[in-house]
C-alpha cells in the first residue's frame, strides 16, 4: 500500500521538484489571468499526479472522475467501496486515503463547481501524497502574492528540516534501540513518536508552503499534539484536517453530541472505527481505533473537564503508538509486554545505556523542538526568515546528502 | 518589495543548485570513493551526488550530529585512538543459512573443509570501544561455534593481539591489516598442517591509506598499508579475465581503492602458484578478508581463491581440482547480512 518510490518520479521533497518544478511553475502561475488558473492548476495536479503516483495514477484518475460525475449521496457508495476494493485487492493506492475523504466532502458541502474547480480541490498537487484534507468550503484560488509566497518558502523550509533533519535522523535513533528492555522499550518509543511527529508535520509544512506559493491557504494540519491536555485536544492537533473531516462527514450527520449520551457514544464510535480502518485493515489498527474511541467516550461523557490532563493523555497516546511501530498484533502484545516489565523482561541492561547516552540531547532537542515553544516561528519577522531559511534549508539539504530519506510514513496509508 | 526579493533570490537559487547539479563535471566521489548514480526518473539520488559543495555539506552533518553528542554518523562508530567502526545489520538467520550451505559443502566434498571467521572491531577491538558500548554479536557467534563444523577460533588469538595494543585493525577500514593476517595466519597453521614462518621482511608501502569507514565518517586515518615480504616468485591469475598479475600490485597504492594492493581485489576466481613448483593445493573461500592471508598461505600451498560474491561458475567442478582441503574464511559481517555461500550448495 506504500508510495511505490520505484514507480514514481517525483515528490514534493525531491530536488528536481523543489529546485526546478516550483520555481518555474509558481512564477508562471503568477503571471496567469484569475480565470485560467483553475484549468492551470489541473494540468499542473495532473502531472504532478502521473510523476508521483506510477502505477497508482489510472486507479487515482479513475476514481477523480468517479468522484466528481458521481456527487451527491453516490459519493458516499464510491468513497466506501472504492476503499474497500483498492485495500482488499492491494491495488496501488498512493494518495486514494487522502482522495476519497475529499470527494466525500466535497459532495456533502453542496458547493457546484466545475470540472477544472472541481478537480483543483480534489487533486491539488501539494496534497496529493498526504494531505492535509481540506474543507472545500475553505479551498479557494487566491492570488499569489509576494508575502504568502515568502511565508511558502519559509513553511517548505521548516517542513524540509522537520523531514530530512529530524525525521529520517530520529527513525535512525528508533532503529538504534534495541526495544529488549523496559527502559529500551521506552526509549524506542519516544523515538518512534517523534518521528513521527517530525515525518507527518514536516510533510504538512512543505505542503502548506506549496500551497501558499501558489495562492491557496490549506488549513494546518498540526498545533504541537504533544502539549495536549487531553486525547480530544491531541487529536484536534495531531492530522487536524482527518479529525475536521469526520467530525462533519460522519460525528455530525450521526447526532454528534447534541442528542444525548448514547447518539454521543455511538457517533464516537463510528469516527473512531472509520478512522482506525482509515489508516489500514489491521487488527491494531481497529485496536488502536478501540482504545481512542474508549478514552474519548469517558472524557465527553464521563469527565465533567472534558480533560484527562497533559501526562496520561501523552502516556496513552505513547501507548496508542504502539500498534504503529509494530506490524502485527503478536508484536505488539510483545511490545506491551517489554514496556511494563512482563514476564521476564529485564527492566534495563548495561546495553541499554550507550544508545541512551547519545541519543539523548537529540531526543531532548527534538522534544524541545515539538513543543509550542516554537510557535512563533510558525509565522516569523522577515529577519528571522532571511537569516533562518538559508540555514535550514543548508542544515536540511547535510542531512539529506548524509543518509538519503525515507518515503513519508503516511503516503503508505 | 522585500518579500519580493525574497522569493526572486531563492528562486534563483533553487534553478542554480539545480542547474550546478545537473551540469556538474563530477565524474568521481573521491571521499567516498564511488561513481556518482546515473541518471534516474525515480531517483534523487542523481542530483544530491552531484550538489554543488556535497563534501562540505557532509561534513556540516557530519560536525552537527557529532556535536549532538552522538558518536556516530552515516552508521560509523567513533572508538578510542582514532578508530572507527561501521555497523553492518546481521541476522543470526542469514548466518544459519551460510553456515547450512557450508555445511552440506563440507558434506560433499572429499577434503577437509575448515572455517575461520574473523570478527569486526567491536568483536576484537574490546577496550577500544565506547564505555557501555554492547554490540550484541554473542548469539552470531553462539551460532557458529554450535553450527557442527571444524571451525578455527580466531576470536581469542585476535583478540589478546588486539587488546595488546597491536596494530591489526586499520584504524579506518574493516580490514585487517598485515599484521593481523600474519596473526591468523598464525592461528591456522595447527589446522592446516604447516608451521608457521617468521623470517618477512615487513615494508610500510603507504602512509595515508583511508579506507571505507574513514571515507563514511569523511576523515583522514593516515592509516599505514605494511606488506609482509619474502618471495615475490609468484603468479597470481585472474580467472574470470586472464589476467596475471604480480603478488603485490604496488601500482594500486596510487589508485582510488589502495586495498588492491594485495591479490583477489573483488575477483570472482583467482589462482596463486609458483611456477615450476608442486605443491598442495589449498581451496580458500573468502571474501576480501582473504586478500592480505593470501600472500602468507601461498608460501605453503598453491591457492585457488574463490569469493563466492563474485563467482559464478561451479564450485562442484571446481572442487574436483584436486585439493588437499578447503579453507572458508570470511568475515562475521558477511556471513551475518548477506546470504553468500548458496553456491556452495552442489
């Protein structure tokens, strides 16, 4: 189900696209009447789709044109049995997690469009591999302007340093663990978190400068999860666009939580189990799904703060990680049972410490780092900009030369 | 009006990083001593081996991670005394398949099949390695000495050596030096049923040799490639190409992989005799461990040195040769992450 790299010839971290496709076509773009920029879009996604999509691309076309013939209470049958297919056949389905959902919404917000609209917001090249999935109600072409296109380049610069910097270097610390150990374990699983925090936030953030490059305003996909305070909170903050999306798609259709406690429990238990089979038809997938679905029912229903509080909201969504870092159910009953010292498994060994000890200011950094200390350079002054951006965009550029990168985690689902 | 200029500088950038990359003249990473990929649709890595400044922007990683307090960089470990190390991914299962395919060899074959594997730095190198550092390598090695088959243990004898403070390692290479296969060639006489002679003439050949962890880790080693000298009456024949060499082909000192100096160099097949002699002829497989042994086995056997890498004819025809026995000797590493010794299997 993965981002077939050996079939597809472009990304939007590649550096043909980065240094050659963006500059030429944004300036291109700029320079456009309004009314040929929806039409300029769709070549430009359909491209864009053909070079990163390979083998997926007649699948992903097909169900484009499926989606906006078919509007209407057919997109739902579409949505849910396209999905079905694509997984149950292992058809090559790069981007289809991120498609689907779109026409889904674009077919219940009502919004006519045409064909070229149409096809902007549901294909729009920078959200193709992994989002973030935007409310067509807020998907508009506007103007590219000089400032948005400078924020853009700031944004791709953060996203490329989150990606080539910390990500691919914290799945490296991740793999360095050994996981034998309770503390091990432990430690193998932060690393996994933030990676992939780093992984996903910086795809969003290169997607997001993308998009402001060319006038298009995507919603943030995420607003530093890991300070949350409670698993509703973190999940309004960690992929923030799938949250909005069954929030309108699914929880309010089913009575959301205005028509008493148990419409509450059941719509909660619908978004939890589309968004468990969201990400893939696994057993842990469904668990991890059941576990959030369990946690969130008891803070809406049972809890009169609606908050769990800032460190069991982390230690459950640590645990809730599990079922990620592991492929099967097997492993990551194993894996639980390494955490909390299970059976015979030691609570550390001498080995435990090396990786430990040089790992950890990089740990560290990175948790300072996905913390909302750094807000501020979500949206920094220009001087901060013109010193910062060369300096990520160097620091980013070393690491990719040094160890390569791997695919986005989330273009796999 | 800034932002403006702005996004024109970076822009421009972006096309000139670009356009340096693709028009580039590299036709050679000598730091990493490879060729730079061809060009790919679907690989990047076309443009980043060709980015402008790619060394200096390596050793900026390289300085930031190290700074970070890691210790490592691109899978290369710092050690004491200028040592480095390069961990390789091994699997007990891998190795438990080279050793099967070894041991239906050794069950066909009507000679005597020994093993010898050598261990890397973090097996040998004990007191050199970082404080807690535990490489984990126990169960590879629990593996082969419970795998059944005549095995020599070079792992003590290298490593008191080594723990001496004898030079057997290069400090920047994975290879043992000379002077560490003059060791093991110690250690397999009993075995292979020679003694052992001392009388070399040992000659520092070259002084700045930086070998494949040096070249990761984008350092220079000075490391020193000594060769053990006694007889050079030797003919040293590439079979794949025809190819006859001399034991010691000093010209390689000067080319961009030093190592080849010694015979073998990534060869599939290659023969060592002494003409006019009869000897006994020793099968030797091995991977490039086995190119600094060779000189010293060739005093007392004519060798036939397959690196099962790189061949591909039979080794059941070739084993029919006439040989007094069969030496594998390769190292942990190999065995470990990469299934190699299938053609072994007749």
């Amino acid at each position: 189900m993965s981002m077939q790299k050996g079939s597809a010839y472009l990304s939007l971290i590649s550096p043909l696209f980065l240094c050659g496709c963006l500059p030429v076509t944004a300036a291109f773009y700029r320079h456009l009447p309004r009314t040929a920029r929806p039409y300029a879009i769709t070549v430009l996604n359909l491209l864009f789709l053909w070079a990163a999509l390979g083998k997926a691309f007649p699948i992903y076309l097909a169900f484009l044109l499926l989606g906006w013939l078919f509007p209407g209470k057919w997109a739902a049958f579409i949505w849910i049995g396209g999905f079905c297919v694509v997984r149950v056949l292992r058809l090559p389905s790069a981007g289809m997690a991120f498609l689907l959902p779109r026409i889904l919404w674009q077919s219940r917000s009502g919004k006519p469009r045409s064909m070229a609209e149409a096809f902007a917001y549901l294909a729009f090249f920078p959200t193709v591999e992994c989002g973030p999935i935007t409310d067509p109600a807020a998907f508009a072409l506007a103007d590219p302007t000089a400032l948005a296109s400078r924020r853009g380049i700031w944004r791709i610069s953060v996203g490329l340093f989150k990606k080539f910097f910390f990500a691919d270097g914290l799945y490296r610390t991740y793999l360095l663990f050994g996981g034998e150990t309770t503390l091990s374990a432990w430690a193998k699983l932060c690393a996994f978190a933030l990676y992939l925090y780093f992984d996903f936030s910086g795809y969003s953030d290169i997607a997001l400068g993308t998009g402001a490059i060319f006038g298009v305003e995507l919603p943030e996909n995420f607003d530093f999860p890991y300070a949350a305070r409670s698993v509703g909170e973190f999940f309004r903050r960690w992929h923030a666009s799938l949250g909005r999306f069954f929030f309108h798609c699914v929880y309010l259709p089913l009575g959301g939580s205005k028509r008493g406690k148990m419409r509450t429990w059941t719509a909660l238990f619908a978004v939890w189990l589309c968004t468990a089979l969201w990400h893939g038809f696994s057993v842990n997938y469904l668990l991890w799904g059941g576990m959030f679905f369990l946690l969130s029912g008891v803070e809406k229903c049972l809890l009169p703060s609606r908050r769990i509080g800032w460190l069991p909201t982390v230690f459950f969504v640590l645990l809730g990680w599990v079922f990620f870092c592991t492929p099967t159910f097997s492993e990551a009953v194993g894996f639980f049972a390494r955490l909390f010292a299970a059976g015979d498994t030691l609570l550390y060994t001498r080995a435990d410490f090396y990786p430990l000890g040089t790992q950890l200011p990089f740990l560290l950094l990175a948790a300072f780092l996905s913390s909302p200390a750094v807000r501020p350079l979500r949206d920094p002054p220009f001087a901060i900009v013109a010193i910062g951006t060369p300096l990520l965009l160097t620091l980013a550029l070393a690491a990719l030369l040094a160890g390569g990168h791997r695919p986005f985690l989330y273009a796999s689902y | 009006m800034k932002d403006r200029i702005f996004c024109r500088f970076f822009a421009a950038l972006a096309l000139l990083w670009l356009a340096g990359a693709i028009f580039s003249p590299v036709t050679f990473l000598a730091d990493e001593n490879r060729a730079p990929a061809a060009f790919s649709m679907a690989s990047d890595a076309f443009f980043t081996d060709r980015a402008p400044a790619r060394t200096a922007l390596l050793r900026l990683c390289r300085n930031v991670e190290l700074a970070l307090g890691k210790n490592e960089f691109a899978g290369t470990v710092r050690l004491a005394d200028g040592y480095l190390y390069t961990k390789e991914i091994t699997s007990t299962i891998t190795l438990d398949k080279n050793l099967a395919s070894l041991r239906a060899f050794a069950a066909e074959a009507d000679f005597p099949v020994y093993t010898a594997v050598v261990g890397n730095k973090a097996d040998i190198l004990l007191q050199r390695l970082p404080q807690g550092y535990e490489p984990c390598r126990r169960p590879l090695w629990r593996a082969l000495s419970e795998s059944g088959l005549s095995s020599v243990n070079l792992l003590a004898p290298l490593r008191e050596v080594g723990c001496s403070g004898k030079y057997i390692f290069y400090r920047g290479d994975h290879h043992l030096t000379s002077l560490g296969a003059y060791y093991v060639y110690r250690a397999l006489g009993e075995s292979l049923g020679y003694t052992p002679h001392t009388d070399f003439t040992v000659r520092v050949v070259k002084s700045d040799f930086a070998g494949s962890d040096a070249r990761r880790m984008l350092t220079g080693t000075n490391d020193q490639i000594a060769l053990f000298r006694y007889d050079d009456s030797f003919r040293v024949e590439n079979k794949d190409t025809g190819e006859v060499r001399e034991l010691y082909d000093l010209a390689a000192l000067d080319s961009t992989d030093p190592y080849a100096v010694f015979p073998v160099a990534d060869a599939g097949w290659v023969e060592i005799t002494r003409p006019g002699e009869t000897r006994p002829k020793l099968l030797v497989i091995c991977d490039s461990f086995g190119d600094s042994l060779a000189p010293f086995l060739a005093r007392h056997f004519d060798l036939t040195l397959l690196d099962p890498r790189y061949f591909h004819g039979s080794v059941k025809e070739l084993s029919e040769g006439g040989y007094a026995a069969a030496l594998c000797y390769m190292g942990m590493d190999t065995l470990a992450s990469r299934e190699v010794l299938y053609p072994l299997r007749f």
